[in-house]
C-alpha cells in the first residue's frame, strides 16, 4: 500500500505553524516564478505553485494548503509584481489554479497518515483516495481541456482577423491602384497643357472629369494643380474659385521637390464643401521632365466604412482600420464618437505603434486599444507602395464568450461524471478483495502475451527490413555488374590495363561490394544460392581452420561434430561466410585470449514441428551482450562498434542463411557469461545434386553464338552486349520479354537466349521461360538474376541461373552449359 511518510509534529501543526509556512510556501512558489520571468513572461504563472500547495498541506495540514493557494492567487492579480497579465487572462487562470490547487491539498491529506500512525483500514484508504483522485483526475482534464479550447478559440480569432486584414488589405490597395489609374488618365487628358491652357478649357474638361468620376463612389473630387500650387481644375467646381492655393500643403512640397512619389494624405475637411477626405496624388511633368503641377483624387472614407458596415455585419466584436504609417488614422469602423476627425492619430501606447516604426510588412500585435481602451487581438498588413496600414482587431470579450459558452457546457457534463465516478470508484474498491486473486492471474497472463507479442513484432520487424535491403542490393548488384562488365572490357581491349593499380582496385571494390550485396539478400531472402548436401562430420575441420585463420592467436578454436550427426541442405559459401561473421564478432569481443567452441549435433524442431533438425553452435567465452543489444543483434546495419570497424550486417546474413534454409537462428547472451549463436537446419538424408548445374571451370572463349538478350536495364544490357560481342557472339537486345517473343517469332534464328528475370511490364524472366518451351522448342535460356524469389521455378524447368554480379568466365560457361544442354537427348527444358 502507498503511503507518504508521516509529516513533523509540534509547532508547524498549529495556526501559526501553518500561516507560516503558507507564507514561505507563497514565496518559494511565486518568487521563484518572478526570477525566471524574463525567460518566461507572462507563460505558465503557477509553475511552482502546485508543489508548494502539497509541500505546505503535507508539512502543516489542509489549513496551510488552502492558504498557499489564496497567496498564490493574490500575488497573482498584484500588477506590480511579474507575471504581470492582462485582467481578462489573470481571472481565467486564477478559475483554473484555485479550485484544482484545492483539490490537489485535500487529495494529499487524504495520502498522508494520522499522528498516530493509524490511518484505518486498508478499504477505508483506498476508498478515500480513489475518491479524492476520481474528483482531481476529471477537474485536471476538465482544466486541460479548457485551456486548449481557450487555445483553439484565440487561434481562430487569430485567423479571423488575418482574413479580415487580408481582406481590407485588397480592398484598399485596389481603390488606391484605380485612383492611380484614373489620376493617370487625367494626366493624359491634360497633357501638354500648361496652368493657363488648362484654365482656359476648363468647361470642357471638368465636364470630361465628371464623366470619369459619374460611377466612382468612392472618389470626392479631382484636382489638378499647376507649377504654383494653384487649382486650375476640379471635377466639383467650375470654374475653380479664385484665390485657392494648395502650395503649402506638405504633398504638394513632396511632388515637387521628389518626382516619381505616390502620397497619400491623413483625412482632411475640405475648404469648398466641410467634407472630410483623404487625397491620393501623383505629379506631373511637362514633355521635358520639368515640374508642371500635381494631379490630386480626394477619397470618401465613408465609402471604406460602407464596406466595412456590410463585411462586419455578421461579425462580432472585430474593428477594420486603416492607418497612415505617421500614425494619422483615416477610417475606422465601428465608429466612435462623431467618427474619424482629422488630426486623429494613434498614441505611443498604440500596439501598432512599434510594427510601423520598424517598417513591418504584415504580423500580429495584441494590446489594449487607444481610441476604446479595449484589449484585443490584431493582424496588419501594409498596403504595399502605399503609406497605409491595414489593420483588423478581434475584442477579447467577443473572442472568451465562445469559450466560455464551451466551457460551462463541458462544465455541466463533467461535474456530473466526476460524482458519478467517485460513487461507482467507492463500489469497485468494495469488490477489489475479491478481485484479487483474479487480477493477478491476468497479470501474468498479460506479461506473457505481451513477450509473445514482442516476439512477433521483432520478426515483423526483421522481415520488413529484410524487404528494404533486397531492394536496395538488387539495384547495387545492377550498378556493380555494369563496373564489372566494363572494367572486363577494358582489360580485353588494352591488355596493359589488367595490372595497373586503378584496376586493380576497381576489381577489389567490385569484389567488396559483391559480398555486401550478398550479405543484404541473404538476410532479405533474395540471394540466389546454390544449397548443397552439408555433412558436419566432413566440414567441421575446413570450418575450425577457417575459423581459426580469422581470429588468428587470439583464441583457441574447437570444433567437434557428434558421430550420428544428419546432412543439411545449405550452400557452402554463405555457411562459410556465416562462420566468418560469427568469428570476427567474437574476436572483436574478446578483450583477452579466449576460446571459440564450434559444435553440431542432432536436435528437434526449435519451434516445436516434428521434422528433425540440426544445430550448429558457436560459443565464445567473451564478456557477452546487455539485453537491449541481444534483442536487436539480428538487425541489419545495427552494431556497436565504432564507426567505420563494422557494417552491422555480420549477423543479420546469420540471420538470413538460417530463414532461407528453413530453419533459424537463436542467441543466447548475458554480460559476463560469453555469447553463443545456435544455427537451427532441417535435417535432409539426400543432396540436391540437380538444384543448380555444375559449370566447368575455364577461361573466357570464342563462343560465336547468336545470342537474343533481354535486359530492361540500359547500363547492364550495354555492357552485357558488348562483353558478348567481344567473346565473338552476334547479340540482339530487347527491353522486355513480350518484344523478346516478338522477335523471336520474326523467323530469327538464335543460338542461345539471355535474359533477366526482374522486369517491369506484363512478363518477368520466368513467364518467358514457360512461354519458350511451346513456342520455340529446343531453344536454350539463360536466366540472370540478383534474387532468390521465384528461384525454384527457374531451377524446376532446369534453366541455368546465372546470379548477378558475374564475370566474363562466369557467363561464357553458363552461356556453353545452356546450348550443350540443349544438345542432348537426354535433357529437355519445360
């Protein structure tokens, strides 16, 4: 049973004890809290807080508890005292904190024992705790759930007033981009006219003016100034009063002293007709580049507030405002007051104060409003080529009201269950007595299942990897046969070459990478091997000495087989290999001299059938393997050498020889009792002398056969026909089987076809085997491959198989044995 220790007595436990220590708890929790505050800010205020609330209710009692959690709180609100939040945030984090601080102090007096030592019965403590945590676990999910939602509720604000902002962004810059383009279509109604000229046609022109404005509601007016700041022509007035004069205007001075600028103005009441507007100006020039005057359009805010209204009126709580980057604001909706009056400008305080002045393109700000005093949250993009900001606010209030609907909801669903649990947690912990026994045999009963599981999870695991590395090692065996290929070629061709140390060491990596491509696909299943009778009796003194040629005087070797020992089906070459492996692990991990123990013997099926098998065991006495290496030893690439002394591939192609043969491969290991791997075959009384045919051995000759290659891949068929050609053979290629067939039924006439067996398309190497037989009798085929799969089809119809990566003597045999085969009575393919 859990139990906390038992808390000190004496003086803590009275009232002043316990105001006391609330008040240091107080300071511990929120003092520590106000040092890392710079790091922190305003995230996370009751970091320490809970600790310190069931430090005190353990030290002095659920009254110090209850304290701990008040302090905190007022400590909170303090505005002086970091972290400093915003009203609306501090009373939902304090609704939060308090009730589950509270519960957290009543939940540990419940663990804590009495004075005494007596805490009841061992029922009545877990009924009280089961209880207690049956109210905190739903009131702390209850909390966690709030604040996500209260997460979720503020990043959908976030994301309406984006929009919005997006929205006025484009609303603005295309009414400002139109105003450009009917200012450009002024200046070219004006052009060539100087103050005087245009003065002088001023009817005709204001009445071409008021055709271009007659549907534009947005625009007041257009003005055109001259050289003097002097109104020459309105599209409001005419003719234009007299005695107006603009030249002291900052935008009039701006066009004339810089040409090439765009102004926008703050809003301004205008001297004809009291209405307030905002002007967009352009300058312009004479022919000669010289200044002529400046072309203003005056803009209506009420038509930005007109949109605004109908855009908003489903939305609540949200404010669209565009402001000038002086800080002079210019539309605003909702209104407040009489509306935007010139001269309005946004304070220092303003959160769009600093994104301005740093010249911010677009973002999000947060803060308290200068024009309403209300807190929100805001997105602003900058009009681009224009002096304006866009901006959208989403009140706070309008943004908490849907969490808080939320929030009470799951509130009247919680509060319920919570009582509901802790009755029901009160009438299960009666049964739990009785329970017992059972739930102990479940519990055994699920650690086995789950080794069971685990077991089938490695080799799931095993087999999936064993798919990626077939795949990757047929595509290298692809690349190391066109190196091979070649560098053969070129030996033919400039016999010179054959000794020289470059090809030599093409020769030698070629020969590497063949046995790491043979190691990755006897792991996945995919080498072709060549099995053969293995009798251990016979093998295990080539095995010893080879063996002992690895390890060198590092170890002693001995290897021993019992006299009534069965045969085995395996290929010699992985066997070898697998004792390779098995010996390089175990003499980089000797840390001394040491003794290798090799032995076969007779044994059952390890998983339990009734075929007899054969273990090979090798044992070393080295300092053995922790659990979580033994578990994943078989894994391909997995070692723990260093970097650059091992591939991680030794074991996982012991791994592979033994799946292959049907058998597996068991480890047993534990630090400071050495290593032993048992190699499980099934025992066989009879060779497989036919699984493969036997190639006489012998240099590359003249074949001078016609021969029919089938290869999808480029590289390897170019190199293929050319080593071919250059053994005096006359070879046709063909991409695929089915254009294999087609030309095959063209009459011509070949000695011999050589052909791949993986292939994309409608036909694979072994669909052309069967279809061969029926179509063209007698005609012999050659089959190359990287892969072990579909193998023993190939072997069924007793074509050779010539596996990938292959030399020039290599395919000049396979290549002879296939049309002698095809030569005798005695052997027929099919």
């Amino acid at each position: 049973m859990f139990h906390l220790p038992s808390p000190p007595q004496g003086w803590l436990r009275t009232a002043p004890g316990s105001v006391v220590v609330a008040a240091a708890a107080v300071v511990l929790a929120m003092g520590g809290r106000w040092l890392l505050n710079q790091w922190l800010t305003d995230a996370w205020a009751f970091l320490f807080a809970f600790p310190m609330v069931a430090l005190a209710a353990w030290f002095s009692g659920t009254a110090a508890g209850l304290l701990t959690v008040a302090g905190c709180s007022i400590w909170y609100l303090v505005p002086d005292l970091p972290p400093a939040p915003r009203p609306f945030e501090a009373g939902l984090h304090i609704a939060l904190f308090a009730p589950t601080a509270s519960i957290l102090t009543v939940l540990v007096r419940a663990l804590v024992p009495t004075p005494e030592g007596q805490d009841g019965s061992q029922l009545l403590f877990w009924l009280r705790s089961a209880a207690v945590l049956a109210i905190l676990v739903p009131t702390l999910l209850f909390a966690a759930v709030a604040i996500h939602l209260y997460d979720l509720t503020v990043a959908e604000g976030q994301r309406r007033v984006e929009r919005m902002a997006r929205i006025s962004h484009e609303h603005a810059q295309k009414l400002f981009q139109n105003s450009e383009l009917l200012i450009a279509r002024v200046d070219d109604l004006t052009r060539g006219l100087d103050g005087e000229q245009i003065r002088a046609r001023s009817a005709q022109l204001h009445a071409e003016l008021g055709r271009m404005v007659k549907d534009l509601a947005q625009v007041h007016s257009i003005w055109v100034l001259d050289d003097a700041g002097k109104p020459v022509l309105s599209s409001r007035v005419e003719p234009v009063p007299p005695g107006l004069d603009f030249s002291e205007r900052a935008s009039f001075r701006q066009h004339r002293d810089a040409p090439g600028l765009v102004v926008v103005t703050p809003p301004r009441l205008g001297q004809l007709t009291g209405e307030v507007f905002f002007d967009l100006s352009r300058r312009r020039d004479t022919s000669g580049g010289r200044f002529a005057g400046v072309i203003v359009v005056g803009l209506h805010p009420g038509y930005f507030l007109d949109f605004y209204r109908e855009l908003l009126s489903a939305e609540r709580g949200l404010v669209l405002t565009l402001v000038h980057t002086d800080g002079h604001l210019m539309v605003r909706w909702p209104e407040t007051g009489s509306g935007v009056t010139p001269g309005a400008r946004i304070s220092d305080s303003s959160p769009m104060k600093g994104p301005m002045a740093r010249g911010e393109a677009a973002g999000r700000v947060a803060g308290t409003s200068s024009f309403d005093g209300q807190p929100r949250i805001g997105a602003f993009r900058r009009i681009e080529n224009y002096p304006v900001y866009a901006y959208a606010g989403l009140d706070y209030g309008a943004t908490l009201a849907v969490w808080r609907r939320d929030v009470l909801a799951l509130a009247a669903f919680v509060v319920p269950m919570a009582a509901l649990l802790a009755l029901v947690t009160v009438v299960a912990l009666r049964r739990t007595r009785q329970q017992i026994a059972m739930a102990e045999q479940l519990r055994r009963e699920g650690q086995e299942r789950e080794k069971v599981e685990a077991a089938l999870r490695q080799a799931q695991k095993l087999e999936a990897m064993g798919h990626l590395t077939g795949g990757v090692a047929h595509d290298f065996n692809n690349l190391l046969m066109v190196v091979e290929l070649n560098t053969t070629i070129l030996k033919q061709q400039t016999p010179a070459l054959a000794a020289t140390r470059p090809v030599q060491a093409i020769q030698r990596a070629v020969q590497a990478g063949t046995k790491l491509t043979r190691q990755l696909l006897a792991f996945s299943h995919r080498q072709p091997l060549l099995p053969r009778s293995i009798d251990f009796g016979e093998r295990m003194p080539g095995l010893r000495d080879l063996v002992a040629t690895v390890l060198g005087s590092k170890a002693s070797v001995e290897a021993e087989a019992a006299p009534d020992t069965a045969a085995v089906l395996l290929d010699a070459g992985e066997l070898e290999l697998a004792m390779i492996n098995l010996a390089v692990n175990a003499r980089d991990a000797l840390q001394g001299p040491g003794r290798i123990r090799i032995a076969a013997r007779n044994a059952p099926d390890p998983a339990g059938g009734p075929r007899p098998h054969v273990v090979l065991t090798f044992s070393d006495d080295g300092p053995g393997m922790p659990a979580e290496v033994r578990e994943r030893a078989f894994e391909p690439f997995f070692t723990t050498k260093p970097v650059g002394k091992g591939t991680g591939l030794g074991l996982s192609q012991v791994y592979g020889l033994c799946t292959r043969a049907g058998g597996r491969a068991v480890l047993e290991s534990a630090p400071g009792q050495g290593t032993s791997v048992h190699l499980y075959f099934p025992a066989s009384s009879a060779a497989s002398a036919d699984s493969a045919p036997a190639v006489a051995d012998g240099g590359t000759q003249e074949l001078e056969l016609e021969v029919l290659l089938v290869e999808d891949n480029p590289e390897v068929a170019s190199a293929t026909r050319d080593l071919l050609q250059s053994m005096g053979c006359h070879v046709t290629h063909c991409p695929s089987a089915v254009q294999a067939l087609a030309t095959l039924a063209q009459g011509h006439r070949f000695d011999v076809v050589l052909s791949d067996v993986v292939m994309p398309g409608e036909m694979d190497g072994i669909a052309l085997a069967r279809e061969l037989p029926s179509r063209h009798p007698g005609l012999p085929l050659v089959l190359m491959t990287g892969y072990a799969e579909r193998l023993s089809e190939a072997e069924a119809m007793r074509a050779v198989v010539l596996p990938k990566p292959f030399d020039a003597q290599l395919l000049a045999r396979a290549l002879a044995q296939a049309v002698e085969r095809s030569r005798s009575p005695a052997t027929t393919q099919g």
